[in-house]
C-alpha cells in the first residue's frame, strides 16, 4: 500500500513529468479556461495565455518547457500563420486592392515611425530590437471579426480594406523579420541580399505555381479520400515551413505563404476547410498559446518601474499607431466617425502575427523578457480595446444606415432558406457538395436530401433501405457543421413526391441531376424533370458535375434578355456569387446591355466582392460563338425561364442540348428562376408574351388530365 502511495506521490511531483498526465491537464485548461473567463468578457485567446502563465515554471510550477511541449507550441505557430493566409479574402482585396493598399501602407509605416524613436530613444533598445518592436505594432490580428459578422456588417467597405490591409501588413512585417533576423548574425550584406532575392524567387515559384497544381491534382485523384485531403494540406503548410527556412527567411512566414498559395483550393465552407480549423482551435492553437504564457515571467514586470514602462510604451503605441492610421484613412477616403472607429477597432488589436513575431525575436535573443512580458500586456489590453470599439462603431453604423454592405438593402431574405437535394445515386455527393457552398450560413434550416419510393406492395421495405442509404450523408454534412435532413417519402413517381415534397417542407431552392436524355429541351429535361419545372415555382438548379469544383478556373454565366426582371433573379444571383466568392473565382457575364447593366446594379447593391467581366453578346440562336472562349475548366451556368414567363423566349429550348453536346466536360448548371414572390410587384410584368389566360386554360388542362389519370387509377386499383 505505501509503495502505491509512493508511486502516486511521485506522479504528482511539480513539475508534472506524465506525459499522460501533463496532456491531460492541458485539454482541461483548454476546455475550461475559455468558458469560464468568457463571463467576463475577456477573449478566449488571453485566457489560454494567462494559463499558461499560472501552470508555468514562473507561476505555479506545474509543467516545464520540454521537447513535447516545444513541438506542439510550433506546430500551433505554423498554424495560427497558416490559417491567416487560408482565411484572408481574395476576391474582397481585389474588389478594394488600391484602398486596402493605402490602409495597408499606414497602419504599416505610421506605426514604425511612432514605434522605433519611442523603443531605441526612450526605452534604450539597439537597432534590432527597436526596428523588430516597432514592425510589430504594424502587424494586427483580426480578432473583433465576430462582432461585425454578428451586426451583419461584414460587406462594410471599412470591414473590407482593413481585412485587405493585412495581406500587406502581415507580408511586409514577416520580410522584416526575416532581415533582422539576418543583421542579429552580422550577416546583412549584398551577398545576403543577392541569395535572400533568388531564393524568394524559387521559394515562391514553387510555391504559387507548383503546389497548386499538385494540390488540384492530388485533390482530384483522391476525392473520396476526405482524410487524405487534411493530411496533405498539413504535409504541404510544414514542407513550405522547411522551404521557407533554407530559402533564409523563419518558418512562419512560409506557413502564411502556404495559406495564401491554397487559398483557392480550400472553400471557406467546405468539410476541408472545416477540418483544418476545427483541428486548430481545438488543439494546435490553444497549446501554442498556453506555452507563450509559460514563457512569461511576472516577477520581472513586480520586479521594478522598468518593465512597467515598456509595457505602458508599447500599449500607449500600438493603440496610437492604428488610430492615426484609422483616421488618415478617414480623411483621404471620406469616411464617416463611424467608419473610422470601426477601422481602428478591428486592425488595432494585436494576437497571432504579433506573438509569433516576438517569440521569433526572443528565442534569437534579440528581445528580452521586459518586451515579452510587455507584448503579452499589450494584447491583453488591445484585445479588450478593439472589441468593446468595434462593437460600439458596428452600433452606430447600423444606427445612422451607413451599412451600405448590409443585405437589408436588397429584397433577399435567406435567412430562412431550404434547399432540396432529390438523390441521384451518382451525383448526390456532388450536389450536396454545391449546396454546402452556396448555402446561406444564417438559416437555421437542414440541406434535406429525399428519396422518393414507388408506391408499391414492396414500399415500406424499401423505405427502409431508402433511408439507410441517406444515412451517409448526414455525416457529409456534419463534417462541414451543416444539419442535413433525409427524407424517405411514398409517391406513384417520382416527379410529383418531388414536387409534394418542396411544399411540405417550404423549400425555396430545389438542386436536381442533369438528365440523361439529349435533344430538344423537352427531350433533354424528360418526363420527370419537366414535371418538376412545370409543377413547382421554386428556383431550380439542374447540374451536372462530373469533375471537382477545384479544377474550375472560372465561371461562365449566360444570362439571356429580361432576366432581371424574372421574380427569382436576385435569389440565384445571390447564390452564382455565393459560389465564386467560395471558390475564390472570377466572373464572366454574357448577355445585352440592358442584361448586363442590371446584373451591375445588382451586385453592387448586394456588395458581392466578386470579379466579374460584362461581355456583350445577343446571338442566342447560334451561342456555339462563345465555344472558343470557354475552356474544359470553365464553370458554365445558364440562367433560362420556365415556358410562359416574361424572359422566355423559344430560341432558348435549343440551349440545354447544345451545351451537353459541346461542353461535356465541363460543370454545367441550368438555371429556373422562381416563379411567384408575394414582394414582387406585377409592373415588372408587362411585357409578358403568354398572359394568364393562357396560363389559366393550361393549368385547367393540367387537371382534367389529372382527374382522368386517378380515374384510370381507381379503376385499375379496383380491378386488383
């Protein structure tokens, strides 16, 4: 009994030697730090910090910095500079690329100017350790986003050069670094110049041309293989880390590199992407946070007025830094106060860049604890600061009706979306993907997948089955956080459980497979699928996806005359945007003037960051024309209209056929806008061709022949 107390004792001696045990302790502390400091409003990164500072060797005593630790805290580095580059938006820093520039250039240089004569002149730093002090004030971390997302002012111009801001900031900062860390080994001349070009060179050729296109393939060979994706997208972040440091330049910036280089080839909505993000926040990033704590020494900052004043400097110029740069901004780009404030809120608080910056500097010995200790005070105090005026910028914004991004402005309401998926047993995996991408974060409604069952002496059975086979893709959807629901339904056919179930459940978007049939356009939709147009209003996206969405290099829509002024316009533009936005893919418009001028307006009006090119193009009868133009890795999607509607026009039936005959390694979609929406005014419908008395005498038709079909049924049924 005393040797098992014994043995116990021992296992409990500070510092924790159990390896078992001390990975324990810091899934509690990851799990629990965060919940319990969240009640008082402190961030949940300064939580883990703190935590980290309490168990360590100059707190508590609880762990030591030993080799396990060390490499999970820079695998948690390489990680949190990873995610930076994966989740920076492209297509928003195309859209604002020269203002994101000048923001990007004042809170990079206004922040060294203030910093470097405070840190070398009244701090007494020498020239390295200023210049790297006053590069990291320049860096921010964006870690009010939440808040404007939570106040649906995201598309905010303010909110978009500030994000664009960090692609120069946090690139130009890592550079410095990278030369600093060179003149702190006194080997800073033009041989180091000379090398450090070429090698950036190679570093990036392989890097923005080579790995995409081994990650395009690799992601295409393996597609069923979801494991392998996440697997290889970490082989290629540390690989690119390994390159970075032979190249001359740290490791992290190689990991930023690497995000930059897949951005395009991971959607932010995709179970990828969900992933590498899940993996991170759970584990990775919180053990790198908890080992910066256990860096920090708080007895140096009771030690004396000396560390007290290095914290106070670097906070008071850090804040200062930012709000001149904010309000520059301002000035050049006539901003309102607001506006101003939200910019200074959201790129003045400083986290991930700025601690891996300082712990790159520190273990080099070029910073000692006093700026550590500092910039540990610096993020808890900027963090707090950044998110109680950014809340209160997005309040007055929202307030005064500057959100000119804000979806309220547009005559969309998807939040409560519902998009239907009837299964096709080769392409449900593929649709059900394209619905994930396109699908509005904010409606709390599933992805509902249905199965229709012949109405049969063998129905229930094959409910049964039915429903086992949906089953799978539930855990699709649970891997991007998205509920999906599955429906397993009765009917004589297919087309009418179809169409019931879209009503039953209030569906607004129906997503069904490309038929087989070829021909004319009521050949090429077949029985099935014309009866689903014909009896449902729902906007319905008819696909045909036979290769994966990261191949596509573009988007290719063909808009045809009047289709602005159809009900559903603005509901499957929201969603062909939604799309490029994801895949990080331009636009290429084809349609007349009047066409393309609304899809103009409407963009803008919905502040879709989206790159799109207006071609002018009228020859509907002979639209091979554009074949030329359009390659095997172009996205095609054509908007048509159900026969009847004010865009129809006969010439378009034709369109279906060609483009499977001639595109057929393309992505296809066909496009049927809905039909009937309450908020939609009948002006816009003067020049209908067929009017609703024609509409009337063929929905009457429709149902005398459906009155004789049951008729028939009945008697049949009888006769059994």
């Amino acid at each position: 009994m005393n040797d098992f107390f014994d043995h116990l004792i021992h296992e409990f001696e500070l510092p924790l030697s159990n390896p078992v045990l001390i990975f324990s302790l810091i899934l509690f502390i990851i799990l629990l730090s965060p919940i319990l400091l969240k009640r008082l409003n402190i961030p949940g990164i300064i939580g883990l910090i703190i935590s980290g500072v309490i168990i360590g060797p100059h707190g508590l005593n609880i762990l030591e910095k030993n080799s396990a630790v060390e490499l999970f805290s820079t695998i948690g580095l390489l990680y949190i500079m990873f995610i930076a580059g994966l989740e920076l938006d492209m297509n928003e820093f195309k859209t604002y690329r020269n203002k994101s520039l000048l923001f990007g250039f004042f809170t990079f240089i206004i922040p060294i100017v203030i910093g470097f004569p405070v840190c070398y002149y009244l701090l007494s730093y020498d020239f390295n350790a200023s210049l790297l002090t006053a590069s990291m004030f320049a860096t921010h971390t964006l870690v009010a986003y939440p808040i404007v997302s939570r106040f649906g002012i995201a598309k905010n111009q303010a909110v978009a050069i500030t994000v664009g801001g960090t692609i120069l900031t946090d690139t130009a900062v890592l550079i410095i670094l990278a030369v600093i860390m060179r003149n702190a080994q006194g080997n800073l001349n033009a041989e180091f110049w000379y090398k450090l070009t070429i090698s950036l060179a190679i570093f990036s050729g392989i890097m923005f041309f080579i790995i995409p296109k081994i990650a395009k393939w690799f992601f295409r060979k393996l597609e069923s293989e979801k494991h392998a994706h996440y697997i290889f997208v970490l082989s290629v972040v540390f690989f690119a880390a390994f390159l970075a440091e032979v190249a001359g330049v740290e490791p992290i910036i190689g990991a930023f590199v690497a995000g930059l280089a897949l951005n395009k080839l991971i959607p932010h909505s995709s179970a990828l992407m969900n992933r590498i993000e899940f993996m991170g926040n759970a584990l990775f990033i919180p053990f790198f946070l908890i080992s910066v704590g256990m860096i920090v020494d708080l007895s140096v900052i009771m030690s004396g007025n000396q560390a007290l004043i290095v914290a106070a400097s670097l906070t008071i110029v850090a804040l200062l830094g930012k709000w001149l740069a904010a309000w520059l901004t301002q000035v050049i780009f006539n901003y309102s106060k607001s506006q101003r404030q939200l910019i200074f809120g959201l790129s003045s608080s400083h986290a991930a860049a700025t601690l891996a910056i300082i712990l790159v500097g520190y273990k080099a010995d070029i910073l000692d604890e006093n700026i550590l200790n500092g910039t540990i005070i610096l993020i808890l105090i900027t963090c707090v600061v950044a998110s109680f005026a950014t809340e209160k910028a997005s309040k007055e914004i929202i307030i005064s009706g500057e959100n000119e991004g804000s979806f309220s402005h547009t005559p969309l309401n998807l939040t409560n979306e519902h998009i239907l998926i009837p299964i096709d047993r080769e392409s449900t995996d593929k649709m059900l993907e394209f619905a994930l991408l396109i699908k509005d974060k904010k409606s709390p409604n599933p992805v509902s997948i249905l199965s229709v069952v012949p109405n049969d002496h063998e129905a229930e059975l094959n409910m049964l089955k039915a429903k086992m086979r949906l089953e799978e893709y539930v855990k699709v959807g649970s891997a991007t956080e998205t509920k999906v629901n599955i429906i397993a339904t009765i009917d004589h056919n297919e087309s009418s459980g179809i169409s019931r179930t879209s009503r039953e459940i209030m569906s607004d978007i129906i997503i069904t497979a490309w038929p087989e049939k070829t021909g004319l356009l009521d050949k090429i939709m077949g029985e099935k699928l014309e009866n689903i147009i014909n009896n449902t209003d729902k906007t319905i996206f008819i696909s045909y996806i036979k290769r994966p969405f990261v191949s596509v290099k573009r988007i290719v829509l063909l808009t045809p005359p009047l289709s602005e002024l159809e009900n559903g316009f603005n509901a499957w533009l929201m969603k062909c945007c939604k799309l490029a936005q994801e895949l990080s893919l331009p636009v290429i418009q084809y349609g007349d003037s009047k066409t393309n001028e609304a899809l103009n307006v409407a963009i803008k009006r919905m502040s879709q960051n989206v790159s799109v090119t207006f071609r002018s193009f009228e020859d509907w009868d002979d639209i091979l024309i554009i074949s030329r133009e359009i390659g095997d890795n172009d996205l095609l999607m054509l908007a048509t209209s159900r026969k009847g509607s004010v865009s129809y026009a006969s010439v378009m039936d034709n369109i279906p056929s060609k483009l499977e005959k001639y595109f057929e390694k393309n992505i296809k979609f066909i496009i049927y806008p809905k039909q009937h929406d309450s908020s939609h005014h009948s002006e816009n419908y003067e020049n209908i061709n067929r009017g609703p008395i024609s509409k009337g005498i063929e929905t009457i038709g429709k149902g005398i022949e459906t009155i004789f079909r049951l008729g028939k049924n009945d008697e049949s049924e009888s006769k059994k």
